[in-house]
C-alpha cells in the first residue's frame, strides 16, 4: 500500500475508534445532569444513586474519548502535512477555538464534579455536570464546523497558493454545519439512550436494583425515542442538503449512474463500477425523487454526467466515489436506524402501559440492540468522508495531494499497527470495567470479590 | 505590536502554561512509583492532581491548536517531521489518560501495578520528549526550502537534545517533588521534601549542563532577552533549591514554578523571531512570518485568545482553590 491509502486507513480507524466514545459523551452527560437536577430537587437518594452509576460509566467513556481524540488533532499534522500547509490558516481555527472554548471547560469542570461531592454545594456540584455537557456539545460544534469546511468550503479564498480565511462568520455559519450539526448531535442522543435503555433492561432482567433501574429505564426510553425519531428527522434532512452541495456524494449513495427524472430509490443493487452502472436491483420508481424534493418528481444528475462534468471543471481524474461501499452503508445505517426504532418504539409503548416489565423478550431485545447504534454512527461517517474522494477538501485539494511527502510507508505502519492495538486492547479493559460496574454497583467490597463477572 | 509577534508570544504563553502544569504533572506521575510505597500513598499521590491534570493537559492541546491556527507550517513541518517521535509521545499519553481512571476499578495489585507503571512512563516519556524537541527547534533540524524536514528520527537525537530532555524530566521531577510537598499530609509530604533534594540536585545539575550546551550548540545566547531568562531561570532554580534545603516548601514550588517559565522565555526569545530553525540553511528557517497564518485569521484568533485566556485561567484557579486541602490517606473520593 502507499503512503496516502495507509494514511487514509490509519485516520479511519482513529476516527472509527473516536466516534465510539464521543455520541456517549454528548448524550450521556446531559442525561446525568438532568439526573442530578432532579436529585437537588427532590432529594431522594435513588437519584444520587443512578447519577454517580451512569458518572461512572461515563468517565470510562470519557477518558477513552480524550485519548482517541488527541490522535486525532495531531494526526493533521503528522499524516496530512500538506493539507495543513494548504487549510491551515481556515482550518486551524476552529480547532484553536475548540480547545479555547470547549475543551478547558469539558475537563476542568468534569475533575471537579469527579472529586466535588463532599466539597461544593449540590447546586454548584449539579452546575459543574451541566458545563461539561453544554461544553462537549460546544467542542461538537466546533469540530463539525471544521468537517463542513472540507465538505462545503465556504469564507475563503485561493491566495498565495493557499487557502485564506476571508469571513469567519460564514465559516461558523456554513448552512452544511447547522444541517450536520443537529444531525451529529440528535445522533448522540440516540447512542446514549439506546445505552441507557439497553443496560437498564439488563439490570432488570438480572434482578439488579430493580426499582431504581425502572425509573431510570423511563427516563432512557425518553431520551432514545427523541434521540431516534430527530435523528431520522434530521437526517432526511442532511440527505437533502448533501445532494444540493455535494451531487456527486449524493449520486454515489443512491447508486444513480446516469441523470434520471423521477429518481428511483434502490432499495439493493447490483452495482457495476467497472461499466459505471447497475447490473439490476429492487428499486421504487419516483421514491428518490419524493425523498429529495418533497415531491414524486425531480430531476437526480448521475454519477456519469458528474463525472464528465467534473473531468471539465478540474481536469483528468476520477470523481467518483466508492459506489458500493457507501450504497450499502448507507442502507446499514438506515436499517440499524430502522430497527432501533421499531424496538424502542414497542419498549415505548409497553411502557406507557405500564407492562414493558412484564416483556422480557423486548427487554431482552433492547439489549440486543445496543451494537446498533454504533454500527449506524460509523456507517454515517463512512458516508460523509467516504463520500467525498477523491476530495480532502470538495473541489479545491484531493486526498491524494495532502499527504506528508516525508514519510515512509514504513513509519506509517508503525504508528498504524500500534495506535490499532493499543486502542484494541484500551476497549477491551474498558468494557470489562464497564461490566464490573454494572455488575457490582452498590455492593460492599467484600461481595464485589466473591462477584462473577463472567454470566 | 503585530499581530504575528503577538501570536509568538500568545504561543510562549501557551507552552509557559503547559510547562508549568504538567511540569509537576509528569513529576507526581513519576512519583506515583518513585515515591509511593503502598497502594494508599500511591493513591494519594494520584488525587493530588485528580482534579486537575486533564484540564492541564489541555494546555498541551491549546498549544497544539494555536500553533496550527497561527503557524500552520511550524504545524505541519514539526508534527510530519518529528513523526515516529510523537507517535511514542501519544502513545505515552494514550496509556497515561486511561490510567488514571482505570487504575481505581479493581483491587487486584497486578492490575493496579500496571496501571501505575503507565502513569509513570506515561509521565517521564512526555517530559523527555518535549525537552528533545524543544531542542530541536532551536537547534536546527534538517528543512529544505520546501519547509519539509528531510532528516529521519534518529537525527532527532543528538547529545545536545537528550541532555536537554534529561534536564527537562527532572526539572519536572523535582517541580513534581516540590508540589506533592504542598498537597500531601505527613509522612509523605516529608519524603516528598527528600525526594525533592534528591531530584532538584540532579535537575540542577542537568539544567546547568543543559544551558551550557544551549549556549555551545545554538544561538540562543546571543540574544540578550534569552541571555537573562537563562541566568534569572538558573538563579530561580537554585533559590527553589535552598528553599526546600530550608523547609520553606511553598517558597520552593512557586521559584521552581517561575525557573520553569523563565526557561521556556529563554528558549522562546532565543527562537525568536523563528519558530523552527533549519540546520541546512538559515535562509529555510520558519518564521513568525512565512510560517503565518494571515493577519485576518489571526486577529480573529487574537480576540478569542484574548477574551478566553483569562476566563480559564479563573476558573482553573477556582478547581485549585476548591481542592486547596491536602489529601489524605482517609479522603473519601473518586479513585
């Protein structure tokens, strides 16, 4: 492999590896300051309880967060030298601003609530919980803003063989950021509540605290159903966005080789990327339309007119993504989507009935569901960055261009293999603490040690 | 002033501030194993920067990010040329973030030990490698007229740099050494002032040696600024030195603190008003200007810097002032 194919796995893999801990951190840090809110207000102990459980969880989540993350600062410099070289007077920016505004707050007030309890009011010790949830959304802003800059460059301009930042409120105001924004964010929402709902109805199933574990289990239904039902929401719009910036991304995810109008909706395909178009597959006629416009008509331009377009605009290449592997992931992260949906719904519903209890298969079920949102969050991500090859930053710098030129194949395989490893074995460490956690919460010491952890 | 000068010194700042944090940062990380004996004063030791030391290390990260956000080519030219040698820094960070935080989730020794054993390479690898590079940068690596670094990482290491990454790591060892002394009941606070005596004859030894060599391989001392930030953080060094000699242990920590600022002034004012020198031709160095961002982007970040510093400087003063206590062996607390 050469340096730009190992240096694009190597930043996927971090990247992959990252975004399994930031949805947590968003979504679960609200959840906990609105636990401990209502511990101030009400006083009773149970919500205590279940704050310093999920705080627990949390900051196992958290530190794995951090160390994941700081690869991933570094990484532009280290790996895609020439790209920071080329956006780092636009780029660098918000990522200064992130650390400035979001991450001195997230870590600061997080060590305070950690050691806090005994030494600050309940009040001012609830607030320290609210900060690093209201800062970790902020660091989400930030970061999102500097990802839609790649997929929409906006507030610059080329000068001296360089991209300069020439308006900093369209940078932050760049309509793909809002658009991603609340997409990224109500999919955090959606990651933590299927946690909470998942690891509750384990409680419950295995007889755990049950009382607790049942108030907690409405509150995390609650969450995961809003957390689902806008992140469907924000992502039918986001679809749409995409195919009004990015055409090609859009053509790519829907498997539409050539200009149709109404677009069909592919619900499979047998894609063929050698002769650039489909070999046949179950489509609905107009659906793609209906999807982008609102309407069962409009026009969808295909990858192949794209191309020759693009051939013209930027000259020789080629501008079309990997068609098979975001159509699928695409359709992964739907589905996964789907059936979250569909579960908690029914787990919703069984609630207000006051029998979900009563289900153990749906309780079960929730629990079955928890790779789901994981799976649907990287599929995302696959998307968007997959979706946008040959581009590091659509229409000005390929990914090719970007790379280091001082590296060695070599170096790269080192810090590949031993980032991949070591974060391997990180996870494995922090999901057997998880599970200890779980297993032994409230017990004395004692009970811990005779405790197994294996059924 | 301009706007580039500023952003030097906004940047100094930065590296003042991380230097200074995670200065005794590393140093009780290192002390983790050196200076606890039982699993009670090791964890003691942790929760002497528990609170703190991931809003230190963001420190570390603001640097990074000011430095991109200014001086993207001083970004992308240091972090692709020193690679392998932040790979290990990262890595060292990686294992050091968990284990403050895994370490506490079971009892068994051997889990605890390796944990342990992670914070405290985890410390004293970061501490060596910073000293390295910061010698690099002064001394010269090898950039072409492109900005690109040509050499590979073993040129990273020469006698000058590893002296100066040794007179680092204990520099913060002794500054660890002295900040344990403050947050620590008796009997650990006392062998934390031994261990101080120890550790600050040795950093006093290496700082001198590494001055010397400054002033042999770079040309750092040919500025006068960077001149007496050298002698003041010298002098600073030795006051914290008698200080501790004298059991006026705060005293020691807040001279050991401004040595530790005083050092990274000389370092910067003898860069200044480069950022990277190259040791192919003078001519290729990075400066403050043709490693710059434009002065729009940097006014804008003038005005956040401006407007933020000091908000998070009061509000991590306030996390100190919280947890002014010192810690003993009964606290009921996280960890």
């Amino acid at each position: 492999m050469d340096e730009v194919l190992l240096s694009r796995w190597q930043f996927a893999i971090t990247t992959v590896y990252h975004f399994l801990f930031v949805p947590i951190t968003l979504g679960l840090a609200f959840f906990i300051a609105m636990l401990e809110t209502w511990y101030v207000k009400t006083g009773e102990e149970k919500y205590r309880s279940l704050t310093q459980f999920w705080g627990k969880i949390f900051l196992v989540n958290f530190a794995m967060g951090v160390v994941t993350g700081i690869v991933q600062e570094f990484h532009f410099g280290m790996n895609w030298s020439e790209y920071a070289r080329f956006m780092g007077d636009v780029f660098g920016a918000p990522l200064a601003m992130e650390a400035l505004t979001a991450f001195f707050l997230e870590s600061t007030f997080l060590g305070i609530w950690l050691f806090g309890w005994d030494k600050l009011s309940k009040k001012v010790h609830a607030l320290c919980i609210w900060i690093v949830a209201f800062s970790s959304s902020l660091s989400a802003f930030w970061i999102i803003v500097a990802n839609s800059f790649m997929q929409n460059p906006v507030g610059f301009a080329i000068q001296n063989g360089r991209a300069e930042m020439v308006d900093f409120v369209s940078l932050i105001t760049n309509p793909y950021a809002a658009s991603m924004y609340v997409h990224t964010w109500t999919s955090a929402l959606a990651t933590a509540g299927v946690l909470i709902v998942a690891v509750c109805a384990y409680q419950i199933l295995a007889g755990r605290h049950t009382e607790m574990f049942k108030s907690c289990m409405k509150g995390g239904l609650v969450v995961a159903m809003v957390g689902l039902l806008s992140v469907m929401g924000t992502g039918h719009m986001q679809a749409q966005m995409i195919h009004d910036y990015q055409p090609m991304k859009s053509a790519a995810t829907e498997a539409i080789w050539d200009t149709v109008d109404p677009a069909p909706f592919y619900l499979t395909a047998e894609i063929d990327e050698e002769e650039g178009k489909n070999d046949g597959g179950i489509k609905v006629d107009g659906a793609l339309s209906a999807l982008l416009y609102n309407k069962f008509e409009g026009e969808v331009v295909g990858m192949n007119q794209l191309q020759a377009e693009y051939v013209e605009k930027y000259g020789e290449g080629n501008y079309i993504p990997e068609v098979s592997a975001l159509f699928w992931s695409f359709r992964a992260m739907v589905i996964a989507g789907s059936v979250m949906m569909a579960v908690v719904g029914l787990a919703f519903l069984a609630m207000l009935f006051g029998r979900l209890e009563r289900y153990s298969l749906l309780l079960r079920g929730l629990i079955m569901m928890l790779p789901l949102p994981f799976i649907a969050n990287s599929c995302g991500w696959f998307v968007t960055e997959g979706g946008r090859q040959p581009w590091i930053v659509y229409g000005l710098q390929k990914v090719a261009d970007a790379v280091s030129p001082n590296l060695t194949t070599t170096e790269i395989w080192i810090s590949m293999v031993g980032f991949t490893l070591v974060y391997a074995a990180l996870i494995v460490a922090a999901l057997w603490i998880v599970m200890k956690h779980i297993k032994t919460f409230g017990m004395t010491e004692e009970a811990k040690k005779g405790a197994s952890l294996w059924n | 002033m301009e706007l580039n000068v500023i952003w030097f010194v906004l940047v100094a700042v930065l590296f003042i501030g991380f230097f200074f944090l995670e200065g005794f940062d590393y140093g009780v990380g290192m002390l983790v194993k050196l200076l606890g004996r039982d699993d009670t004063e090791r964890g003691m030791l942790i929760r002497t920067i528990g609170p703190v030391w991931d809003g230190n290390e963001v420190w570390m990260i603001t640097a990074g990010g000011a430095m991109f956000a200014a001086f993207p080519h001083v970004y992308a030219t240091m972090f692709s040329g020193f690679y392998l040698a932040l790979f290990v820094l990262l890595l060292a960070l990686i294992m050091r973030g968990v284990a403050f935080e895994f370490r506490g989730q079971d009892k068994s020794p051997a889990w605890r030990n390796f944990w342990e054993w992670s914070i405290f390479f985890g410390s004293a690898v970061p501490a060596l490698l910073w000293g390295v590079a910061v010698a690099n940068l002064i001394a010269g690596v090898p950039i072409n007229e492109k900005m690109i670094y040509v050499g590979t990482f073993f040129d990273l290491l020469t006698p000058y740099t590893l002296v100066t990454g040794v007179a680092f790591l204990l520099v913060f060892l002794y500054h660890g050494s002295a900040f344990v002394t403050l947050k620590v009941v008796e009997p650990l606070a006392g062998r934390a002032r031994d261990m101080a005596l120890y550790a600050g004859g040795l950093a006093l030894f290496a700082a001198i040696a590494c001055l010397g060599l400054t002033a042999l391989y770079t040309d750092a001392m040919t500025s006068a600024p960077a001149l007496i930030a050298f002698v003041l953080a010298a002098i600073l060094l030795v006051l914290s030195y008698l200080c501790m000699l004298f059991d006026v242990c705060k005293k020691a920590f807040i001279f050991s603190s401004l040595s530790i600022a005083m050092l990274t002034v000389g370092f910067f004012a003898g860069l200044f008003p480069r950022l990277m020198v190259s040791s192919l031709n003078p001519e290729w160095s990075l400066t403050i200007y043709n490693a710059a961002s434009t002065p729009y982007t940097l006014k804008i970040m003038t005005i956040a810097a401006v407007c933020l510093v000091p908000i998070v400087l009061a509000y991590q003063i306030w996390t100190y002032w919280v947890f002014r206590k010192r810690v003993t062996p009964f606290d009921d607390a996280h960890y």
